[in-house]
C-alpha cells in the first residue's frame, strides 16, 4: 500500500440526481438512491488518516455549500445523466486549487471524455487504487490521469464503518428512508445491453450480510433495507440464511431487484417470511432475454407466463416493478407494444419501468457494433438515463413511428384507469401510495409529456429531426435550453466543450489501443461492485 505523505482534506461528493429541479417524487425519494461506494471510499481516506466531508447531492440542496472551501481533493460519483454537472463542479473546484477525481459509472463508460474535466478518472477502484491518488494528489492537465484495479476488493467495509455516511445522506429523506447494502457483485446473466454483462458474480461474504444487519437493527427500530446487488438471491438459500441468522421475524423489511427465474413460490414464502416488501425483477423484451424469466417461449405465449408469474409474486410480495427495454432490434411493429399491454391487462399489480435502448460508451460490447454502424446519437449525457433520450436509432423503426408507440403505451400505462386497477391489485397503503405517486409523477405522466413534447418536434423541429436521424450533429436548441436550465447557476462553469462528446470514442480508442481501462488479472473478468445493472438504469424503485 502506498502511504500517503500528509493528511489530506477531502471531499466526497455523490450526485444522485442531475438537477435541483425535482420532481415530487424526487424530493421524497432521492435520498435513498445513495450510492454505496462513496460511502466506502469515505472509510478508507478515514482510516488512512485523512479528514473527509461527505456530501450526497439529492437536488434539494447547494452542493458547494456544503462542502469544504479549503479542499486538497474532490472524488465525485456520477451517473452518466449527472456527468455535466459533475464536469462544472470540477471546473470550478480546479479554478480553486483542488485536485478533482471522477469514479462511478460515467467513468467507466466514457473515460475518454471524463479525463478531459477531471485529474483522475477511476476506473475498477479498491483501497490501493485510492491510496495511490491521495499520494501523489497532483493536477494532471490537459487530460486526467487513468487509474484503475486489475479487480474490485473482495470485501468492503462493513456497514458500522460507514454508518455515519449512511446517517448523512437518510437525514436528507423526509419521509420513506432506505439503507443501502449490497452482497454481491456482478451478474449471473448476459444481457447485451448491461454493464455487468461481462462481470462475474461474486458474493462478498454471507456473514458480512448477517454482521451488518444485526448492527442495523442497534440503530433504526424497523429499517427497510434497499439491496444494491444487481441481481439479488443468486445463492438464495445462502442469502436467507443470513438474514435469519440475524433478524427477528418482522424487525427488517427489504427491497431487492432480482430476476423472475428466482422467485419461484418457495422461494416467495421465504421471502414474505424475512419481510420482503418490494421485489424489482427485469422482463426487458418479449422476444430476448428470456434466461431471465426463466422461459424459452417468446410473443403472447411469454407474456401470459410472466403475467402468471407476476401475479403469483404479488400473492407474497406487496410491491412488484417490472422492468422493460423498450427500442431493441427484436423489436418490429405494433406487437412489443401491444403485448406489453397486454401484461398489463393480466397483471395490473405490476408498477411497468420503461427504458429506452441506450448505449452507455464502454458499457458493454454490443456498444461497439453500433458504433460500427453509425447509430449512436450524440444526445449530450444529461438526457442519458434511459428515458430522456434514445442514443441508438431503432434499427425497425423510424423515429416518428417509434415515439407514436411509446407515447401510446405510456398513456395506457398511466391512465387513471390503469391507476385504478393497479390500487385494487396491489395490498397495503404504502405500495398502492408509490404507485399512485410515482404514476402521477415525473416516472408516469411526467414522462408522458416530455415523450408528447419530442414527437411534436420531429414534426415541426428540423433541427431534433436532423439531429436524430443523423444528419447534423448540430445540438438543437431545445437540448441545450434543458441542460442550462438542469444546471442552473453551475451552467456558467461548464467547460467549454463539455456540451458535448464523441459517441464513438469507445471505438476509436480500441482501434488504437490509446486508453487503458483495466489491467485485468490473467484468465478472469474484472468485477465491480455495482449498485444498479446498467449503467443509468432504474434505481430502487426508480429513477427520478
């Protein structure tokens, strides 16, 4: 380990959202969207001996209020949609003398653009990687030094030792308060579209979970738990046994995103037994993917299956999102959408999260052969979150044709009759009240409207049209007015270019072999301790 000279003041900044303009549900629900490794990022510089202040960003506050103005080092975590506002807080803090250090997501799916803003870009981060910046904490410019692990630890650090972090950020949730824990990284499954689609599953250790929830029950009377892991009871019995080993029936409720192919019915008696209250499995497409509902069939025969499946869960488990991508290449005509209707229909329970196809840079491989094929829109990273924006342009659709059928299932999705049917099927007040919520909010009718709003453009907006089709890559106005108005006074330190970036720098630097992402160990894949599945993708119980 290298030791670092002097003790360093730092700062720790986790931007959950991209905005200070949020939404009714953001302002309940953005605090417990915390990511956990800034929280293990603040314990190492603690236990090396540095002073650390830790800041989770939920919208509802001034970030650089409330950090330190006497800052050796500033790490920001960031999702992609958050990436411009992390580039503007970085410009101003290097104005000011502080080193700036960019980890999470964003880092690792576009560092060839981050390493412009920032003196470091992360990418795989353990304690040593972390020891290393704070030693040597100089400005590199003007591209940021990669620094990245051959793997991530083995183990974090337990949740006692980041309790005061975790603390921090709950004070900031007025109502409904999360904690966040994860047992495992990496995934199971190999969905394309995912950046753990090439990361090995790896459990961090079933005692750790048992330790951690026995200390949470000394500090919150009945805490709910949000289980970070991308895919949650992989080792099902493993897992249930840690938790019975620590928790009384009834003292711990929990949400946990998993797949179909998991919850069989045994394993939902359990679940309803250790107090499982929200269960977030992915359906994604009904014509791929179906190693995770656990089906071969594809079209109505899927659809009347997992409708099946969906109802059995809400038997056990009174909350259920399921979760789709909408905008894939098996996906042609009326048909997706119609059967996604019909789900619908036969599970009107079901919360439905929509995500638009959207290629993450680096994220995963498939992201190559769009780049190959000249599909990726330049949509600057503040519409990237998988509902702003589609960066990859419908191989079966065009855009009018596409955005007719979005705009058209999310009116069915979030009808008030819709609304109607999802109360009577679901049981309880608070899960009939989050999706009363979040269906009247920014996640349903919010997103009507903005999806309205883009397809009157492509009709009378040459300059979104052109710039979708791939004709300008000029940004059109509408874009740029959003991302001033997202970023609010922070847009007048927005670096110039920073608007926009490459969306084949990933191809570029592999075809030159000029930016080192990783050094992975011999004969194994790198693993990551991932807090969502994809790169921007639904966090417990969404995005905001």
């Amino acid at each position: 380990m290298i030791a670092s000279p002097r003790r360093r003041t730092i700062g720790i900044l986790d931007l959950v959202t991209k905005s200070a303009r949020n939404s009714l549900y953001g302002r309940l629900m953005n605090a417990n969207l915390a990511s956990i490794m800034p929280q293990v990022l603040g314990v190492w510089c603690e236990e090396a001996g540095h002073r650390v202040r830790y800041v989770c960003y939920t919208g509802g506050e001034d970030p650089l209020a409330e950090l330190p103005d006497d800052l050796d080092i500033l790490f920001i975590g960031a999702f992609t949609q958050a990436a411009q506002l992390a580039y503007a807080i970085s410009n101003l803090y290097r104005q000011r003398g502080t080193v700036t250090v960019l980890g999470g997501p964003h880092a690792r799916c576009y560092p060839e653009d981050a390493r412009q803003y920032f003196d470091y870009v992360l990418g795989f981060t353990d304690r040593a990687v972390v020891q290393e910046v704070l030693a040597e904490c100089a400005p590199h410019r003007p591209e940021g030094r990669m620094v990245a692990a051959a793997r991530q630890p083995a183990e974090l650090p337990p949740l006692e030792a980041r309790w005061k972090f975790v603390e921090a950020a709950l004070r900031k949730a007025p109502t409904i308060k999360f904690v966040p824990m994860i047992g495992s990284l990496g995934c199971p499954y190999t969905c394309s579209f995912c950046i753990d689609s090439t990361v090995d599953y790896q459990p961090l250790g079933f005692e750790q979970v048992s330790a951690d929830l026995a200390f949470l029950l000394t500090k919150v009377k009945h805490p709910i738990v949000g289980w970070h892991d991308p895919n949650f009871g992989v080792r099902f019995d493993d897992y249930m046994e840690a938790v019975e080993r620590a928790v009384p029936p009834g003292r711990i409720r929990h949400i946990a995103e998993s797949s179909l192919s998991l919850l069989s019915e045994p394993h939902l008696v359990r679940l309803r037994k250790n107090g499982f209250q929200a269960i977030l499995p992915g359906i994604e497409s009904w014509f791929d993917l179906g190693n995770k509902s656990k089906t071969r069939r594809t079209g109505l025969d899927k659809v009347q299956q997992v409708a099946e499946h969906v109802n059995l869960i809400l038997r056990y488990v009174p909350y259920i999102q399921t979760n789709f991508v909408l905008g894939l290449d098996t996906d042609e005509g009326d048909e997706p959408f119609e059967l996604t209707k019909r789900f619908l229909d036969l599970a009107p329970g079901a919360f439905p999260a929509y995500s638009l196809l959207s290629a993450f840079g680096r994220a995963a491989p498939l992201n190559l052969e769009y780049q190959r094929a000249n599909r990726v829109v330049p949509f600057p990273f503040t519409f990237l979150n998988n509902n702003h924006a589609m960066n990859v342009r419908p191989k079966n659709y065009t855009w009018p044709a596409f955005y007719d059928r979005l705009v058209d299932l999310s009116r069915y999705s979030f009808s008030w009759r819709a609304i109607r049917r999802r109360l009577g099927a679901t049981e309880g007040m608070i899960p009939k009240w989050m999706n009363v919520v979040r269906a009247m909010s920014s996640e349903g009718w919010g997103r009507i409207s903005y999806h309205r709003t883009i397809r009157r453009l492509l009709d009378e907006d040459a300059g979104v049209r052109g710039f979708m089709q791939g004709e300008t890559d000029r940004l059109p106005e509408f874009y740029s007015r959003r991302i001033e108005h997202d970023l609010g006074p922070l847009y007048r330190h927005l670096p110039a270019g920073a608007m926009m970036h490459d969306p084949n720098a990933y191809l570029k630097s592999t075809a030159e072999s000029t930016v080192p992402i990783a050094r992975p160990a011999p004969g194994r894949r790198a693993a990551r301790p991932a807090d969502h599945p994809r790169e921007d993708a639904t966090a417990i119980l969404g995005p905001t």
